[in-house]
C-alpha cells in the first residue's frame, strides 16, 4: 500500500515538474527574449527576458513586470495588476497606440 501511494506520489511530482517546464518555456522562446527600440522614439526601450519579466524605459521613466506570450499576442502585467496587449511578430513589438518597437 505504502509502495503504491509513494508511486503515485512520484508520478504526480514528475508531472508537475513536466507542466512547469512547459509552462516557463512556452511562449518566451529566445527568438522573443531581446531589446526592441520604439520606431518613433529610439531612446525608448523594451526589454524581454528569459524568466518572463520585462523592463521598459520611455524617457525618465522605468516600468517592469512579467509577460506571457500566446498566439502572437504580448500580455505585459504590471506592478500595479494592470495588463497591456501588444502582438509580437517577426516585424517587432505593436504596442496598444500602433507604435512599432523594433528588435534591435
């Protein structure tokens, strides 16, 4: 009884282990993981990285948070629980004001 509930307890532990793993590497590819300049505004800057956070810098100003990336579409989460959509594609980053951020 203990073998099979030891068992059973592993084969969940691998399991999660396996959905883990899957769900930190999809969508954050490393094609995606970069710095993508604003078009408009090069000194602007978007930075992707490999553990899902991200860091942008438009003027003076600092933001960070995480990001998920599903079917083409960026989600970035803010500190603050607000979520911005984007869509990423091999042209670059489209933010929600149209604005093209190129990688650079």
């Amino acid at each position: 009884m203990k073998i099979k509930r030891i068992s059973a307890i592993a084969l969940l532990l691998c399991i999660a282990v396996f959905v883990t793993a899957l769900s930190v590497g999809c969508g954050k590819g490393s094609s995606e993981v970069g710095t993508y300049l604003n078009g408009k505004y090069p000194d602007d800057a978007t930075e992707l990285k490999k553990d899902a956070t991200f860091l942008i810098k438009e003027g003076k100003r600092t933001v960070t948070g995480k990001y998920t990336i599903k079917d083409g579409r960026l989600s970035l989460m803010l500190a603050d629980g607000s979520v911005s959509n984007c869509t990423i594609s091999a042209k670059g980053i489209t933010d929600s004001a149209g604005e093209l951020w190129v990688k650079k």
